[in-house]
C-alpha cells in the first residue's frame, strides 16, 4: 500500500472544519456597507419619491376629508366624518354610484366577452398573429383624452358629415345628435365604443398568453375522446382559462369603476364643464367638488368612500372566484 505524503494529510487537516466550542458566541456575518451605500444611492430617491408624493399625500387627503377645507388644502376647521354624512346624503352623488354600477354590470361582460373571443380567434391563427395581436394592442396605447376627442369630434359628432350619420345614412337613418339624445340615451353607443376600442385589445392579449400556456398534449387528448368546437371550449379551454379569466375580471371591475376620461372629456362644455352630463361618474362629480366647487375636504372624503367601494367589490369577487387560493 502506497504511503500518503504528510503535506497531504495536512491539507486535507486544513479543509476540515473546526468544531465551534460548545457556548462560543456566533460570529455574525459582516455588512457590507458598500452594497448598502449603493442601494441607499440607487433606490433612496425612488423612495422618498413615492413615499412623498404617494404615502403622504393619501394620509393628508385623509386628513382633509376630516376637516373643513375649503378653497385650500390646508387643514381648517375639524369636522370628523361630517363630510363623509354630507357625502352619502347627497341624491347627486348616490345618482352617480348608481349609474356607474349599472355601467359596470354592462360593460364587463361584453367587454369580457368580446376580448375572449378575440383572443379565441387570434389564437387559431397561424400565420400574422404576431400582427394582429399588435394591431389589436395599439389602442391600448392611446390615451383616453384623445381618443375620446376622436370619438366627439370625428365619429359621432353630430353633424350629417360625421362618420357615424354617414354610415347610417347609407341605411336610410337620418343624422343623430348623438350626444345630445337622451330619449333613447344614444351616448351611451358612444361611451361603450369607446371604451371596448381602448381595452379589448389589452384584455384579448392577456386571454392569448393564457392559451398559449394550455398543453397541446391536453387538447390533443381531448380531442381524441371526441371534444371539439363548443364542447371543448366547455370542458378544457375555459377551465384551463380560470386564472386568467378571474384576473382580467377583476382588472375590469377596478377599471369600470374608475371611469372618468371619457365620460369627462365627452360630456364637457367648457366653462360649464361636466355638471350639465346626462352621466356623470363619482371621479367626475368628485373632480367637479374638488376643483370646480374648491371644496377639498369633501373631494378627499368621496376619494376615501370610492377607494373603499372597489376594494369592497374586490374582494368579494375574490371571495366568490376564489381568486389567490390554491388549485385543490
């Protein structure tokens, strides 16, 4: 048997680790405050940022909606949850809940509907998806400020040249004001056109990478039990889609309910501003209370009763999907 070399022995002493002596205190690691300084650099004014403009500014709001201020935002007179009673009894701004829920039991399913579809369709594509699914996003890029002057001024302005009258007059309809009726309320065509242009193609893109996270191998298999059209979609495609599905609701919920853009932008008529729309949204009538009337403390107030409605519907729709628990 070949002798090992004593350095050998030595060194593999060396690579052994010592035992701690039972009682010795335990060596804490040392900060590395160079890391620390260069995190502190690169996050420190992200942070102050958003903990100025976002943390403090949500707390003073808070603040105001419990004080007296009017015409500044300083805090005045301290009134407690005064403006939150003079808020809910306020037939204007209960008219206002109302008529953005009756919006949002509308325009969420078809607006559901219409970017699964899509998505759907698309999905069966082989060649120019790359081209549609980017032709079908563009509007999502556009602001809601200009797209709803397009919408005002060009497609349905009214006039006999507009693009809306020219279209219906190609079936025998006569030019509509369609803004300005409210017997049928025919702006609602305009606001739901609207919207759907601007968010279908966002939706539809979050439906497609759900499918396109679908085994072939499931599909295939279902296929060769005899599933296919709508007895597929049933049974695989849409229970294989509840994830995606719960969470482009609930982005659709919040975004419903905070509608403010396009029925501002729409309804406005210069100095008078939105307070002569058929439909006004909280934003609207908050904007108006805030910036119209300078009456922050009742603004701040109906910012804190609309932030709890969406988080109160939220929730619920989690409750009731299911929504963050774990596939059983």
């Amino acid at each position: 048997m070949k002798p090992v070399p004593s350095t050998t022995l030595h060194d593999e002493r060396a690579r052994r680790p010592t035992a701690r002596p039972r009682g010795a205190p335990t060596r804490r690691p040392r900060t590395d405050w160079r890391a620390w300084g260069a995190f502190a650099l690169l996050a420190g004014p992200l942070l102050i940022g958003v903990g100025l403009f976002k943390y403090v500014a949500i707390g003073w709001s808070f603040l105001l909606s419990l004080s007296e201020a009017r015409g500044t935002i300083a805090l005045g007179h301290w009134v407690g949850l005064d403006n939150y009673r003079a808020l809910l009894s306020d037939a204007v701004f209960r008219t206002s809940l109302v008529q953005i829920l009756l919006f949002t039991l509308f325009i969420v399913p078809v607006t559901f509907a219409a970017s699964l579809g899509l998505a759907l369709l698309v999905h069966r594509i082989r060649r120019g998806r790359a081209l549609l699914r980017t032709a079908f996003l563009i509007p999502a890029a556009v602001s809601y400020v200009a797209a709803s002057l397009v919408w005002k001024m060009c497609l349905f302005n009214g006039l006999p040249a507009g693009i809306a009258n020219t279209v219906g007059g190609w079936f025998g309809m006569s030019a509509v004001p369609w803004l300005q009726t409210t017997s049928p309320p025919l702006y609602w065509v305009v606001l739901v056109t609207l919207r759907l242009w601007l968010q279908v193609g966002f939706y539809m893109v979050l439906f497609l990478a759900g499918l396109q996270g679908i085994p072939k191998e499931i599909h295939e298999a279902a296929a060769l039990d005899g599933a296919t059209g709508l007895r597929l979609l049933r049974r695989i495609t849409l229970p294989m889609l509840r994830n995606t599905s719960v969470a482009v609701l609930m982005l659709q919920f919040i975004a419903a309910f905070q509608a403010f853009d396009e029925f501002y932008n729409l309804f406005n008529s210069g100095l008078s501003g939105a307070a002569t729309a058929p439909v006004r949204t909280p934003l609207v009538y908050l904007y108006d209370t805030a910036m119209g009337a300078q009456n922050y403390g009742l603004g701040s107030a109906g910012a804190f009763v609309l932030t709890a409605l969406i988080v109160g519907v939220t929730l619920l729709q989690g409750r009731v999907t299911g929504f963050g628990k774990g596939e059983e």
